[in-house]
C-alpha cells in the first residue's frame, strides 16, 4: 500500500516504541511489557491507514476534460450556490457554484487536483483551528487556495479550490505552485487529520453531487462543464 511521504514521521513515531516493547516483552517472557505496545501498535497502524494513498480512476487513464472530479474523500456539505450566512462571503468574487467534501479522520487526506491546467494564483493564509464542518471555518481558519485555468483567452475554463484545516489540523501541505500544470486527479498536496476542501466552478457548470453524498477523490464527478463546442 501506498503511503503519502508526510505520513512516516507520523507512523515512525508510534512504531519505535512498540517495536522495543515487544521485544523486551518476547526476551523476558514477561507480558507487561507486550501489553504496553499495544497502544502504540494500534496507533501505528491508525497512522498508517491515514497516510494511506491509494490508486483511482485517473490514474489509470485519461479523464473526460469536461469532468471536474471530487479532490478528496469524505461528505458532501455543500453542493450548488455558494455558502451563505457568514461574513466576509467566503466565496471568490464573481459568479460560483460550490461543492465542500468534509473530511473525517478515518479518510484518505491526500488531495488532489479537482481539474486540468495552469496554477495561475496561489495564496495561503494562516488562522484559527474551527472544525471544519462548522460555517464560520471557511473564512477564520488555516487554508491554501489554488486558481486552476485550462486556457488563455476568452474561452478559458476557471476553477478554485481551497485546502481548509479543521479542529484536529495544524498544517496543510501543498505541493504545487503559480505556474505549475495540474492534470484532473493529480496527487497535489494533503491535509494531516479532520479536514475541507471547498470547490468553486462557474455557473455554467451543472453540479452532479448532493449534500450528504459520499465522494472519492479522484474518481466522483462532482460537476461538469459543457460539452465544447
């Protein structure tokens, strides 16, 4: 299995100290020390099955460029008109649709990249550390935001999508930049324990997602732009 680089510290620690227990544990003959390593047995494979980062549909071949695919696992919160209720609006300027996945502990955190094209902005902004499911997190905690557009020129397709950290969080990992070319489902960074990621797409888009929906990231269509031409 797959493991995301960021994990190992992460799985390391907890697997040094019940590597050690056990062994005492098996040169003694005693079972104190086995019962002791318990916890941090269970603790490393906790982080393991977190840091895991498995194969999806767009790995395995090319997406429809129309698709813009779901960039993490989790549930549906929002799926249509931007969210409301909060102040400042945390949804870009201009007109949007947004589709959120809520991220549980018990996810697969790797992100990846909703849609194709050129990083042509990228901000990061340090904050509070809301549960991620609550409204008032979209403009108070740690999040990364990313503009994705496929072209130049009046035609040019525009996504947004932001990593946002919750309760449990203390540090996003991007892994791309302004300038850089993204394919649809591509590894682009990870969030370390209960996460968000919101994603904006134009109106134009049909949003093919609902409120409570399990997604995968990397392989559910979350919205689809129409067919060019």
């Amino acid at each position: 299995m797959r493991i995301d680089p960021a994990g190992w510290p992460f799985i390391a620690g907890p697997l040094a100290p019940a590597a050690l227990l056990a062994a005492a544990g098996r040169a003694t003959g005693r079972r104190g020390p086995l019962v002791a390593a318990a916890p941090f047995g269970l603790l490393t494979a906790y982080m393991t099955l977190f840091f895991r980062d498995p194969e999806r549909r767009c790995d395995r071949g090319p997406v429809d460029p129309d698709d813009v695919l779901s960039p993490a696992d989790g549930v549906v919160m929002v799926a249509g008109e931007p969210q409301e209720g909060v102040a400042p609006e945390p949804a870009p300027e201009g007109g949007w649709q947004q589709v959120s996945v809520f991220l549980s502990v018990v996810d697969v955190h790797v992100n990846r990249s909703p849609y194709h094209g050129e990083v042509v902005e990228s901000s990061y902004r340090p904050g509070s550390f809301l549960a991620a499911y609550r409204r008032e997190s979209a403009h108070r905690n740690e999040r990364s935001e990313l503009w994705l557009r496929d072209s130049d020129g009046p035609a040019a397709r525009t996504v947004v999508f932001r990593q946002l950290v919750g309760v449990l969080a203390r540090r996003i990992v991007t892994r791309t930049g302004v300038g850089r070319h993204l394919a649809t489902g591509e590894r682009m960074g990870l969030m370390k324990f209960g996460s968000r990621m919101d994603v904006f797409v134009p109106r134009e888009c049909t949003v093919t997602v609902r409120k409570g929906e399990r997604v995968r990231g990397g392989e559910t269509v979350i919205a689809r732009f129409p067919a060019a031409g």
